[in-house]
C-alpha cells in the first residue's frame, strides 16, 4: 500500500453518493440550524460547505479566572499557595483574533488551558471563576464539540502527506452521513483555505525526514483541527519557533479564520509588529495578573498614559514585554521591575478595567457595533445561547460522541498504522537485512551442532538466545512505534475520533506483520542450518507458532511499558530493566527449582520462562545424545527428556501455548485498561464562593 488511494477507493465504492441533491458546495447553516446540524439527521445538515463556513458563533466571556496550586514544603511542613491566574476576566467575541501575550511564565498557557476548558487535573490545584458561552454556561461536551485546541507541539504522523493527514481526520471527525466525496471536497476546500495547496502531497516529516516547511506543518496543524468546523479556535503558542515569515503566513491564516466569523484565542510570546496588528483584542499578563485587556489598537494609548510611551520606531509587542516582565539582572533591576509591574496591575484593576468593561457593554469601537449588527442578521448571541441550552437536553449522546462506526475506526486506524509503518522503509529494510546477517552468522556459529554430549549445552544456548532475541525485537518495535504515536493519539481520541479499543487492536494488528518479519526470518535460517528439530518439518512449524506467542506475549509487554512511560526516553529504560529480570528468572541462569521460595512466584510474571521451557522441550523431547565425547568417569546424558528433567520443565508444548496464550491476554487486558485510565481529564472551574 503506497498512499491512501486504497482507502479512498474502497470509500468511494462503499458509500453512495449523496442522492438528495445537496452538495458539499451548498450555502451553510443558517439561523436555527445549530441543533439540527447537531443532530445530524441528514447528510445536507452535517456537510459543511467549507472551511470558511461558520456554523455558530460563539461568544466566550470570562470574568474573575483564579488559578492556584498549593505546595508543602517538606523541611517547614507549610502550605503554600502558588497563584497562577489572579482574577483574569475578558471576552472573545465571534469574528475575532484575541491575542494573549505576556513574559515567560506570565501564565499565557493556563489561562489559554482554562477558556478552553482543558486544564489537566492537577492535584492541590484550584480553579474559581466564570466562562459563559454567549452568556450562558454550556454543557462541556457541547463545548468541545463547537471548539477545536491547537497544541503546541505539532503532533501528526510523520509518514503521512498534508492531504492524508486531513482527510483521515475528515474520515474520523466528519459525519456517517457525509459521503467520501463530500469529504474530500472539504478537505479540499481547507487546504485551499490554509494555503497548502502546494504541499499537500507533500509528508508532514520530522526531525529526521524533510517534509513540509515549519510554517506548513503548523498549518496543517490547524487544518486537522478545522476538520470539525469550530466555532471557535484555542491555540498555544502558533508561532513559536517560525521564522517570522513562516509566523506571518500562519498569523494570516489565524486572521482570516477570525474574519470568517470564528472566535480565535491564541496565546502568543512575541509577535512581529505586522502580527501585533492582526490582534482585535490583546490581554496583556504580568505574574498571572491582568496589566491589559481590550483593543490591541488602544494598547499603545493606554500605556502612554502609564508613563510608559512605546517610541514609533519600536514594535509595540516588544515595548510592552519589556514593561511587563521583571528583571532579574540586578536586585535594584528587580525591585524596579516588580514595582512597575505591581503598580501597572493595580491600576488596571482599578481603572482600566473599568473602562474596558464599559466599554464592552454599552460603547464599543465602530467596527465592534458593525460586527454586532451583522451578528443580529444571522445570529443573536441570546438565541445562540438558548438553543445551546435546549441543544444540550435535545441532543442526543451520540452527537457529542464518535462520528463513525466501532468498525470504520478499527479499519481506519489498522490501515493507518500499516501506511505509516510500511513507509518506513529504512527500518523494515534494517529489519530484514539485520535479521539474514545475524541469522547467518549465529547459524556459522553453531552449524557443527551434533547430537554429542557438548551438543547439549549448545542446543540450549541457542534456544535460550532465541527466547530473549524474539522478546527484545518485539517489545523494541512497540515501544517505539507506540510511545512515538502517543501524544496523536491522545489529541484524536480527546476529539473523540476514535475508541481505545478501536485504536489498541487497531494498532496491535498492524504492528504484527512487521515486528514478525525479522524474528522469523531469522529463526527460519538458523534452525535449517543448526539442524534443529532434526530437520523435522512439523518440529519447525511448532517452534514457528512458539516464537510468534513468545513475539504476541512480548508486543503486549511491550504495550503496557509504552502505556505507562510519559516520553520514548522512559520507555526505553524501564525496558531492558523488565527484560532482564524475565531473563534471570527464565530458568537458563537458575534452575527454577534453586530460587528462593519467596520469590519463586515471579518466575510466572516472566514470559521468558513459558518461552524457554516450549522451545526446549519442542527441541529436546525425542532427542537421543551419543557418548563418544564422553570425559571418562562423568555419566552421559542418553536423551533429551535427561536434559528437561534437569532443567526442571515439566509441561508439555501444548500446556506452554495456552500459558503463552493465557499471558498475552491478560497483559493486553492491563494495558487496555491502562490506555483508558490515562486519557486526558481536565478540571472544571468552580463559582467562587461569596462571603
Ligand atoms: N502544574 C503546575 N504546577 C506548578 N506550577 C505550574 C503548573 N502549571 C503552571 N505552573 C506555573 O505557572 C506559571 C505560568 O505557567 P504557564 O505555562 O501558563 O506560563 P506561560 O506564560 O505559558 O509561559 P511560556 O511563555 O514559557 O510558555 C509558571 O510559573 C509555571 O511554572
Ligand atoms: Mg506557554
């Protein structure tokens, strides 16, 4: 499979077209259709016509945001609390670009986290304050349905080109009810939005594969997150290590997404001055506190009469920052800084907001009270707001939930995980290549195994090495594919666009075929010229089967490591150290029967030891041994079964299947279970009490 033609054509094919006579290209939602485009009853409904296309307005207000987290220190024992956020308040009106600008630290982030209702729980942490929804308070699971959050990090697969990248996300995000085409021309018509026209067969790249520009990639970032038409945008940081022509292009896209009718929340650390111009509205913080909010154009005004003038040949950005941050230079720099700053917020507390909240609800500027009376002719912020509220009895579940079928999720992403990983053509051909040289050398090595008595102990080594080669190149596989995909995962599946388990047997079936190719090749070469199984062909079928249980149990292992490890850093140590403790107790360095009693029940947690004994006792268990190399006076081991018997292995291959079996399945139910227990929670903010 080359690209996504497979999927496109067996899209095609399977789903009729839409027969009604509505086409993607249709004018969009107009007033009142928020709750049917909700439901989706119908495909004409839930078919945006395209990216520009705003289907709901939103108007977020936010008033008196705090956010705290309290610490103990562990010599004083005394709680401290740490305040983030300290009553932030403002508002985003539909067709806007705000910009949350401030120094490192300032709290940009949580706050961006807060409006977007994605704080992540944080233990002693505390959230107070009001975000309303064109005035209301909305259901969270309306709330992410209507809004889309741009992490910072750009977190898309590598392999997959621009158009790819979207339209499986179209696949996931999008309407049943939308046929293939539909979506395609949608995606189409996002691409053409965001500029990447030219790129967009052009993969996404990384680090270490070329692929589109930075400025591109954060693009394409968007567009993933435009799949689902918000109406309004959270985004963290977009420029952030762009060029400031790359930052420029992405701004404008961001500018032109506002001016489309959504809301867009961006938080940005120091914008060109071309970029501080798109601004609508700036929210300036120092410290976790508010030092401006309102219209970016009476930024500069503000400040002046602050004592603060921004000279014309400077960018205000850079102005202000340089007001706003403290310095830590010097104790007398930082004790000036901190004074400024201090002074600066009490008097926005004091005045500024004042005016800005008056002006907010009567006067405005000229071009807010233009947008408003435009907004009355489509949409009033009070019938948003009610019919948000009756969305959120009338709604069915299902609406807020997964956009396809259990089955179209497993489908999509198996496929995925097989583009993505057959596009890695260095590491299969590393795989294969490395697996014939190895299995050739290892099989010079022990190619004048006999059936002496010497034979014996090379036959065991081999199995051995065998047990912990099978175990090591699965469990590698899936750690890094895994823990690589993870941060992917967790933003499509916070999108709601797969189920865990669609996603986890999904992924386990595509890594299958290429984790096997290696191990099996090279237990394939090495058995024929070792001469194991005595050449029997059903002794190698069964020695097969048990390296692909030991490669199954090892992927499992493999998954609950990579489930657990927060970065590819930590998977990759806490691997070896389960390796090796599997590998001490899996009977080739310690008979089973010498552990300590008490700590003879870890041998069972060590799938190593199920592995060695099956292959062992495929390999030895109708094996005759000669004597002629017999030391004289020492006895001589006549068969196999001896050898078992020493070793302490009783069961027979079959009973090893089923345990091998037995194993796998509870691994995979651990990190099943884990994979559902670390998806993304995120804190609600609490009313503040009122003494
Ligand atoms: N979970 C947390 N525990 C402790 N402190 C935190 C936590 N989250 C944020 N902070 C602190 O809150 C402050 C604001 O952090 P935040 O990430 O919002 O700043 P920022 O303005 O986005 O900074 P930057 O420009 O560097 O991204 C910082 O001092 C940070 O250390
Ligand atoms: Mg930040």
């Amino acid at each position: 499979m080359s690209d996504l033609k497979d999927i496109e054509l067996g899209e095609s094919l399977k789903t009729p077209s839409n027969t009604n006579g509505v086409t993607g290209s249709e004018p969009h939602l107009v007033k009142g259709d928020i709750t049917e485009s909700l439901k989706q009853v119908t495909p004409s409904a839930s078919a945006p016509a395209s990216a520009s296309a705003n289907k709901y307005p939103i108007n977020l207000s936010f008033k008196d945001v705090c956010y705290s987290i309290s610490s103990k220190d562990k010599k004083t024992k005394t709680v401290t609390d740490k305040q983030i956020l300290t009553n932030i308040s403002g508002q985003a009106v539909s067709g806007s670009v705000v910009a949350i600008m401030g120094p490192t630290g300032s709290g940009k982030t949580s706050l961006l986290n807060i409006l977007a209702k994605r704080c992540p729980i944080t233990p002693n942490a505390k959230l107070t304050g009001s975000l309303l929804v064109n005035e209301k308070e909305v259901d969270d699971k309306m709330f992410y349905r209507l809004t889309s959050y741009v992490m910072q990090d750009d977190a898309m697969f590598a392999e997959l080109s621009v158009f790819e990248t979207l339209m499986i996300a179209a696949q996931f995000q999008l309407s049943k009810h939308m046929s293939f085409d539909e979506k395609k021309k949608y995606v189409m018509s996002i691409i053409q939005e965001l500029g990447l026209i030219k790129c967009k067969d052009t993969i996404i790249g990384d680090a270490r594969t070329r692929g589109v520009s930075g400025g591109e990639r954060k693009r394409a970032n968007i567009g993933v997150e435009l799949i689902k038409n918000p109406s309004c945008l959270f985004l963290d940081e977009p420029t952030s290590g762009l060029d400031s022509f790359q930052a420029q292009s992405v701004m404008s896209c961001l500018r032109q997404l506002g001016t489309s009718g959504r809301t867009v929340v961006a938080s940005i650390h120091q914008p060109r001055s071309s970029i501080f111009a798109m601004f609508d509205k700036l929210l300036l913080l120092s410290e976790g506190k508010c030092v401006f909010y309102g219209d970016a154009s009476a930024s500069i005004k503000y400040f002046t009469e602050q004592g603060h003038e921004c000279p014309t040949t400077f960018n205000p950005a850079d102005y202000f920052l340089d007001v706003v941050s403290p310095d830590f230079r010097t104790k007398e720099l930082e004790v000036e800084s901190m004074d400024r700053i201090k002074k600066l917020c009490k008097t926005w507390e004091g005045n500024g907001e004042a005016e800005v909240l008056e002006e907010a609800e009567g006067g405005g500027t000229e071009e807010q009270t233009e947008s408003e009376t435009k907004k009355e002719t489509t949409y009033t912020p009070q019938e948003g707001a009610s019919l948000m509220t009756t969305n959120t009895d009338v709604v069915a579940d299902d609406n807020f939930g997964y956009q396809s079928s259990w089955l179209k999720q497993f489908s999509l992403c198996f496929k995925r995980t097989l583009l993505v990983t057959s596009r890695n053509k260095m590491a299969i051909g590393g795989k294969v290549f490395g697996s014939i040289f190895f299995g050739l050398v290892l099989g010079a090595i022990y190619s004048e195994t006999s059936y002496d008595q010497k034979s014996i102990q090379d036959r065991v080594g081999v199995l051995f090495f065998f047990t912990i080669n099978q175990t090591f190149s699965n469990m590698f596989g899936v750690l890094n594919s895994f823990t690589a995909d993870k941060v992917v995962v967790e933003r499509e599946r916070a999108a709601k666009s797969y189920s865990a388990s669609a996603f986890y047997l999904a992924k386990f079936c595509g890594e299958v075929p290429f984790n096997f190719i290696g191990p099996i090749l090279f237990g394939t070469i090495v058995f024929w010229i070792v001469g194991l199984g005595q050449g029997d062909v059903l002794n190698f079928i069964v020695f097969v089967i048990l390296l692909a249980l030991i490669g199954f149990a090892a992927i499992a292992l493999g998954l609950i490591i990579a489930v657990v490890s927060p970065t590819i850093e930590a998977a990759t140590a806490f691997g070896p150290i389960a390796v090796v403790v599997m590998i001490l107790f899996g009977g080739f360095y310690i008979n089973i029967e010498s552990l300590p009693s008490w700590l003879t029940w870890v041998q069972y947690l060590s799938l190593m030891r199920f592995a060695f004994e099956g292959l062992a006792v495929n390999e030895l268990a109708d094996v005759q041994f000669t004597c002629e190399d017999i030391i004289e006076g020492n006895p001589c081991t006549t068969d196999g079964q001896q050898v078992l018997d020493r070793l302490k292995f009783k069961n027979s291959v079959a009973a090893v299947c089923f345990w091998l079996v037995v194993y796998t399945c509870i691994e995979h139910f651990i990190a099943y279970a884990l994979l559902v227990r670390n998806s993304r929670k995120y804190m609600n903010i609490e009313k503040k009490k009122v003494d």
